[in-house]
C-alpha cells in the first residue's frame, strides 16, 4: 500500500492509519560525511579548503552485548574519539530493533553528569541503525572488581572502601535522575559503570531501560529472536550469569531483582533497581558475588528469587578487612526479595549514605550502637567541651573514689 491509499483510507474511515517504517535494512543509507572545511593559514589570512572524508571512522570493537556492539570511532568533524552502539547483524527483529530505537530515544532523554550522553544518530552503511555516544577513557566497574579480587595492590590503594562507595555514590546520582524522569534502567551491574581517567563515573547501556509501567507489548521479540539471545545466554556458567539477556528473561541473571527474575516485566518499578544496585555494592565491597557458585542460568535465576544475600559484614576476605557494620546493614535493606521491605527511593539510599559518612549510622548492633556512641561524643567535645570536661572528671572521681572504698575494704 503506496502513501497515496493510506491517505485515501484515512479521508474515508475519519481516523489515522499507521504508516509501517521499512526495516533499516532496506532504508537508503548514505556513507555520512564531514561538512566543516580545513583551515590553512596562508600568510596572514586564514583559508578555508574543502576536505570531505567519513564523518565516523571505526577503530575497533570495545565491547559486544546480548545483541549489540559498541564501537570505538573517529569523528573527523569535531576531531575527538567517540563510541558508535548497534545492532548485531541477525538481531532485525522488529521487537528487537523497536527496543533500540527506544534506548535512543531514553537515553536522549537523560541529561546528567553521571549518565552517559548521546551526540547523535544515524544508519550505517550495511543498513543498521546506530548512535553516537561520549568515549569515556576509563575502565568498567566490573574490571575494578575483578582486580580488587585477585588481590592486586596498586587497585586496593587506589580503590579503598571509601572510594569505592563515593562512586557508588554517583551512580546512586545518575539513576535517582532517570528515576526521577520516569525511567527505570533494568540492567544496573559493575560492567556497565564506567570510571574515567579523572575520577568521573557514568552509568552505560540503557538498552533495557524502559519508562515507569510502559507497555511491555510494545517491543514483542519474536521466537527466533528470543532463541538467539537465550542461548548467548547460556555459552559459559560466568558469561551467562554476568551477560544481558533481551528473549525469555531481560536483564543481567547476576544482578537482576527477583521479579525480574520471575518475568514480572509489567509490575517493575524502582526498587527493582535498587535491589540491582545494592547487589552490585555487596560485590563491590566483599569482592565475592553472592551466586558466584552457580553454573547455569537456571540455577542462578532460582538463586536469586530465594537465596537471601549474605549480610556483607559477615564475609571475610583474605585481601581486605571486613565491610563496615553500618555499610552491611545499608546492603541488607536493599536486597530484601521483598520489594515493599527495600528502600522507597535511590535518593533514601543517597540520604543513608550521608548520615553514614557523618557518623549517624542507625544503630542495628553492638557495632553500630559504638560508631554513633563514638560521634556523638566527638560532638559533644566539639560543641561542648567543658561539659564534656565536666563528666570526664565526675568519672574520674567516683572511679578514684571507688578504688578508695575497694582498698580499705581490703585492708
């Protein structure tokens, strides 16, 4: 059916009719190409010569996903590196190119110092679509714990506990944005924060990241689809768990929420992203995954809807001291297989935090009951020093007196 009869049908029957798009495969793609000239300065005056060359030239692969890759280019407009995500070449299933036309349009929508940014968007010349995104020179969260793992010191000096959780901080910042726009990520795990050379931290990869309650039917995935990515899934016990999965289960099996691991796509709200978050930290800070002794999907999936986590402070580790009691109790009440018992929102977790690295931990245990005993008394000494003063030589003497009383009882 040609423009002109669905503009008939739509003058007949009074509403609108639905133009299909063509698949990206059989759009007319054009090779993009620069447009800003070369500037030669000849004597005193500048000149503009006319160079036309590829606009994005592709370097080499960074990383490949469940059903995409992402590149390193080189824009030769604006003369930086930038990263270039698509499509694997038998992922044209429309569900499946439907869901990346969405992560385009999420991640657009997403503006913060923590989220990566989009620059732009186009059709390559093998027909796939693609966008353009910031190159963040940098490593992976996940590499920062597989280092800290193997015990290397240089890591551990430079990745301390405090450092470790102030860029958990940060990806607290940038998800309680998304959240705070309607948008839920669904694939929060270590291998998808980036940490840059300068200390910035970046959350990456929405390409599950979905509005609030949206209509999952939207982006149905057809059977063959759903096979491919199901057993990319299953090539390998660490790859599977640590892997994105779009087909039968969506999302991460190592990190991902108990509903979600039940298939309850429709109900997942924010606190599915909490409980991914606060599994990442668990791992971040006991450098042991909870489910690391799973070898298969199956198996790890049914950890995760009834294998409570274990409380981080209790693991010891042969690299490390042990986690903070207050930092423990933090993870706990954010892995609960309940959604109702975990935090309401990313930014109760954030004001958490910063009661905690004030000092005013909530006392759960003998631990934390010492740790805000002990802040509390610094205030005092601080603000009130010679009350404080006052109690210690009121101790003093009742403690001097008593060893009185207690040698003349002797005698």
């Amino acid at each position: 059916m040609d423009d002109a009869t669905l503009l008939d049908t739509s003058r007949a029957t009074g509403r609108p009719s639905a133009v299909i798009a063509p698949p990206p495969s059989t759009v007319a793609s054009v090779v993009r190409t620069t447009v800003l000239p070369r500037v030669e300065v000849t004597g005193d005056m500048p000149q503009l010569v006319s160079s036309t060359r590829e606009r994005f030239e592709s370097a080499n692969v960074l990383g490949r996903g469940g059903v995409g890759e992402v590149l390193l280019a080189r824009d030769n407009d604006i003369d930086r590196p930038v990263a270039i995500k698509r499509l694997l070449p038998e992922f044209d299933d429309p569900g499946i190119v439907a869901r990346f036309v969405e992560e385009i349009r999420v991640l657009g929508a997403l503006d913060h110092p923590n989220i990566v940014p989009i620059h732009d968007v186009g059709i390559d010349p093998d027909g796939r679509y693609y966008y353009v995104m910031k190159y963040v020179e940098g490593e992976t969260l996940e590499h920062i714990v597989d280092k800290l793992m193997e015990g290397d010191r240089e890591y551990h000096a430079r990745y301390t506990v405090e450092r470790r959780v102030e860029i958990f901080r940060q990806v607290l910042r940038g998800v309680q944005y998304a959240h705070a726009r309607g948008v839920i990520h669904r694939d929060i795990k270590p291998a998808n924060v980036m940490v840059g050379r300068y200390g910035e931290v970046l959350v990456m990869d929405w390409g599950l990241a979905r509005r609030i309650h949206a209509d999952e039917a939207k982006f149905p995935v057809t059977d063959t689809a759903k096979t491919l990515t199901d057993r990319r899934a299953n090539d390998g016990p660490r790859e599977a768990r640590m892997r994105t999965v779009a087909g039968s289960l969506l999302g991460t099996p190592a990190y991902m929420s108990p509903e979600q691991a039940r298939g309850d796509n429709e109900g997942l709200d924010e606190r599915s992203d909490i409980y991914s978050l606060c599994v990442m930290l668990h791992e971040l800070l006991t450098l042991e995954h909870y489910l690391a002794k799973k070898d298969s999907v199956t198996a790890c999936v049914a950890g995760v809807m009834s294998e409570p986590v274990p409380f981080a402070s209790s693991i010891e580790s042969k690299h490390q001291p042990s986690v903070p009691a207050d930092l423990g109790h933090f993870i706990r009440h954010g892995v609960s297989k309940d959604p109702t018992q975990r935090y309401r929102s990313v930014t109760e977790m954030i004001d958490r935090l910063q009661n905690i690295e004030e000092g005013h931990c909530p006392v759960e245990c003998p631990a934390t009951f010492m740790k805000r005993m002990g802040t509390e008394t610094s205030h005092v000494i601080d603000h009130r020093p010679f009350v404080m003063l006052g109690v210690v030589a009121t101790t003093l003497t009742l403690a001097a007196l008593g060893l009185v009383v207690t040698i003349s009882n002797v005698l």
